[in-house]
C-alpha cells in the first residue's frame, strides 16, 4: 500500500509563532503551502478579508506578504487589496523554460569548472536531503530540498550574479513544482522520482569529475522531465476549455 503524500503544516498561530513581526511570514508560508499544495490553483482569487480571517491577523502583515509574494511573481496584486495565482498558458511555460534551461545549464557548467570540496559537500548534503524526502513522501520537502540543491550548484560556481537570476527563476518555479506533483502516489509518480534522483547523481558525479558533456547531459535531461507533465497539464486544460467552449455553442 503506498503512502499519501504529506503537506507540512503550518506553524500553530498560538505561542512564539505569533512574535511581533512574524505575522508576514506566517501569511507568506500559509499562501505559498496552498498555492505548492495546488489548493490555490493558477487564475484562483485571494481576498484580503479571507486571510485576515483565517489567520486571525491583522491587514497590515497580509498586506506586506501580498507585496513579498508578488515581488517573487507567487501572486498578482489587484485592485481593492485582492490578490490572484498568475494564470498559466503555454506561452508563458514555455518562455519560462527556455529562461530556467539556459540557466541550469550556464551555473551547472561554472559550478563543474570552479567548485571546491566544501561546495561538493554542500552539493551531496542537498542531495541526499532531497533523496530523504523522497523516501518520506513528504512533497513540502521535495519542493524545497529541490530548491536548495539547484541554489548549492548555483553558489559553487562562485558568481553572485548567476546565484541571484537562478534564484529568482527557482522561485518562479515552485509555482510549476505543484503540477509536477499534483497526483497521488502511484507508480507513475514514483518513477517520476526516481528519474529525478537519478538525474541529480548523475549531475553530482559529473560536477565531482569535472564532465562538462556530462553535466550538459544531466541536466538537459533534468529539465526535460521538469518540462513534460507540465506541457502534458497545460495541453489537457486547454483542450478540456475547448471542449466546453464547443458544447456550449452545439
């Protein structure tokens, strides 16, 4: 019998939680769960009021993680205090990732040219942090044990700037990250996990052997299995609001 996927809780709104001026945080991490959890799903409406009331805060925090979440492009501001998902379409995935392809393979090539032994150790931590992740079906630590192992490729390559524009698509891709994983635990899934952890040693040991032709590989590779139920998702939206459309006007 497989084991559900686990979303991590929020913290209790009770105790240290609640110090002055976690309140933000804690609006940040309630939104940015729901929207990995896809219970915020891409085009859903945010009303201001509603958070206020389910977290039992105040405005001000709400609106200050609003204006966070915005920043990283999680949500989109409307007028009146609102906020939305950014709808997807294949437009915009696929202009994404063209950008995130070309930027994994341009920090994971400096990464292979100029890392040192303690930014492989970082590397392998990560690693194996996401590999414990896998093993606990815990999606909140696959997202971001994800995130951190791309961000430690990123940093060995010993360039603020390349760190920074990776760092910001990353975060834009938490948002995808959902789609990735929007399905029980099955054996589809868990093939599709196993891929990944292959494909991050495989770009492990090419950075530790200094493979520029392997490092392309892995993480040519990488990508594309990021890329695929994303397209597959986006192909199947749009064909089922066709669909409608045309039943609509038979």
């Amino acid at each position: 019998m497989t084991k559900p996927i686990q979303l991590r809780q929020r913290k209790s709104q009770g105790g240290a939680a609640k110090r002055r001026g976690d309140g933000p945080h804690i609006v940040y991490e309630y939104l940015r769960e729901r929207i990995l959890g896809m219970d915020l799903v891409a085009g859903r409406r945010i009303e201001e009021r509603t958070v206020v009331e389910d977290l039992g805060l105040s405005r001000t925090p709400v609106r200050q993680a609003f204006m966070w979440m915005a920043a990283e492009g999680l949500i989109e501001l409307l007028p009146n205090h609102g906020a939305r998902v950014p709808p997807l379409d294949l437009e915009e995935v696929r202009s994404f990732l063209e950008a995130f392809e070309f930027m994994q393979l341009a920090t994971a090539r400096l990464a292979c040219k100029r890392r040192n032994g303690q930014d492989l150790e970082e590397i392998r931590r990560q690693r194996d942090a996401y590999e414990a992740a896998a093993r606990a079906r815990d999606v909140k630590e696959l997202i971001d044990t994800n995130e951190e192992f791309h961000l430690a490729i990123a940093r060995a390559g010993h360039n603020g700037h390349m760190v920074r524009l990776i760092a910001d698509l990353l975060v834009k891709a938490l948002r995808l990250d959902g789609f990735w994983y929007d399905r029980p635990f099955d054996e589809g899934l868990d093939r599709s996990i196993e891929r990944s952890l292959e494909e991050h040693r495989s770009l492990v040991q090419a950075i530790e052997d200094q493979d520029i032709k392997g490092v392309e590989a892995a993480t040519s590779e990488h990508v594309h299995s990021f890329r695929r139920p994303l397209v597959e998702y986006l192909c199947r939206s749009e064909a089922t609001a066709l669909d409608s459309v045309l039943s609509e006007n038979g």
